[in-house]
C-alpha cells in the first residue's frame, strides 16, 4: 500500500498505517489504543507527560497496568516548579517506574540567557517562543528521533487549537511518526473520574486553581470562569497559545 500524500521517515508495516490513515481508532477506547500501540511499537513507543496536568498521568497508570515496562519521558526545561518535580518522585515511588527526563541543550540555553536575561519571556512573545523553543520544542524533536510511536494527553475541549485532535495519526512534523491522543474525546470530568477511581497521584498544585501546571514563571493560578489554560503566558493576550509543541509548521508552531 503506498501513501503518497505522507511524509514518513520510518518504515511501517502495512497494518500499522492501513490502521492509523483509516481512523478505525475514533471509536476505541482509550486502553483498547494503547494495547494495539503497545503491541505493535513496544519499546519504540513511549508517553510524553508533563507532570503538569492530569491527563498524563491517567495515561501513564493505563499504560503501566498494560504493560510494566511501558517507557514514560518529561522534559525538564530547567525552569519546572517544585511541585512538578515531587510528582515525578511520587510516581517513581508508586510505580517503581523509571521517568526518562530530557534537557534541553545547555550550550543554546547558556546563549539565550546571556544575551537576553533569565526572564526574557516577558518582555516579548518573540522571546517566549524563542524560550519555549529551546528548552520545550528542540528537545521533544531529538528525543522523538529514537521512537517510533508517542502518546499525548490531548484532549478536544481544552482549547480551539486541539478541537480537531485525531485519537491516532502521523505526525510528520516529528519525522513521521505515530502520535496517540487515546483521551482525544474524554471531558474534563472523565479525566477526574478517573483519577479519583484509581487513586492516580496528580501535580499538587491543581488544588491551588492551576489546572495547567507548566514553568514555574509562565503559569499562575486561574480565576473562577476562566479556561483551563488561562493560566499559561497570561500576559499574552492571544487565545491560541501554545508552547509550539502541538503544533505544526504550518501553524505556527516549531515543527512539532
Ligand atoms: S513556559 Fe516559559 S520558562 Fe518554560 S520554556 Fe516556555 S517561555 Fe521558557
């Protein structure tokens, strides 16, 4: 079978992308998913989780029930809160699970700060994409390099940019690879439902009104009636932003 209109670096079977470019995915559920990834790409797939949020760590209790040895990665941008880090710790603790942390290049961080200070953030949204760059998007792409599949914990109704999220497809602006949104359609009451059911530990900061916990400097707490990213880069007064990792080149984003 040939797909000429996709741009894959890696070399699927036939099965695998007669499964993800004919959607039979859209009416599975989040664990029926992640048992065909987990079957399929083993040790080539792994979750990305942010500590930050929920969702990610709903998926990394599905997946370590799935499969023990399930790969998980965070990236470390260096400027993460400590409560983030204490998550990570917990997780290690209740799991016995290894967390693959990811740093970001320590040459381009040295010559961003140099030039431009510790918190050049604020001063433009230019800066906080070159920031966000960086420390978020460069490495996400080098760690992705060596996988083959990757889980996420998108879901639709967080904001209008993820409205149209695919529960599986190709992410060719990560060279080609399979990317799993299995919560694509899952609510924000789904998600803690979940976690209160199976006791999942969480960022500790959502019960301070961060529901979005991301760098200590760009996240603060929301206000009663604002959406659940509101908290992020609130000095930004577009609606659409976004860090430049769910997104693609042609969106405005870093190419991932
Ligand atoms: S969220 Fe803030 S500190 Fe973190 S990478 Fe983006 S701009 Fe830099």
């Amino acid at each position: 079978m040939t797909v000429p209109a996709l741009k894959l670096a890696k070399s699927f079977n036939n099965d695998v992308i007669r499964a993800v470019t004919g959607r039979q995915f859209e009416s599975q559920r989040a664990e029926q998913i992640l048992t065909w990834a987990l079957d399929n790409f083993q040790s080539k797939l792994a979750l990305s989780a942010s500590f930050g949020g929920p969702e990610g760590m709903v998926l990394l209790d599905m997946m370590h029930k799935l499969d023990a040895s399930s790969r998980v990665f965070m990236l470390d941008t260096g400027r993460m809160h400590p409560a983030t880090y204490d998550l990570v710790d917990r997780v290690r603790d209740r799991y016995d699970k290894k967390v693959e942390v990811i740093f970001p290049n320590h040459k381009d961080v040295e010559a961003m700060v140099s030039e431009k200070g510790h918190n050049l953030f604020y001063d433009s949204e230019e800066n906080r994409k070159q920031c966000c760059r960086l420390r978020k998007v460069e490495p996400l792409r080098r760690h992705l390099q060596g996988l083959d599949a990757y889980v996420s914990g998108l879901r639709r109704d967080q904001n209008e940019n993820r409205r149209d999220t695919r529960k599986v497809e190709f992410d060719e602006a990560a060279g080609g690879i399979v990317k799993l949104n299995p919560l694509a359609d899952w609510k924000h009451d789904d998600v803690w439902d979940y976690v209160e059911e199976h006791q999942v530990p969480v960022n500790r900061l959502h019960k301070q009104s961060h529901p979005s916990v991301g760098c200590e400097p760009c996240t603060r707490a929301v206000k009663a009636g604002e959406d659940s990213r509101a908290g992020r880069w609130w000095w930004e007064s577009d609606d659409m932003r976004e860090c430049g990792i769910h997104l693609g080149e042609e969106e405005g984003g870093s190419g991932i």
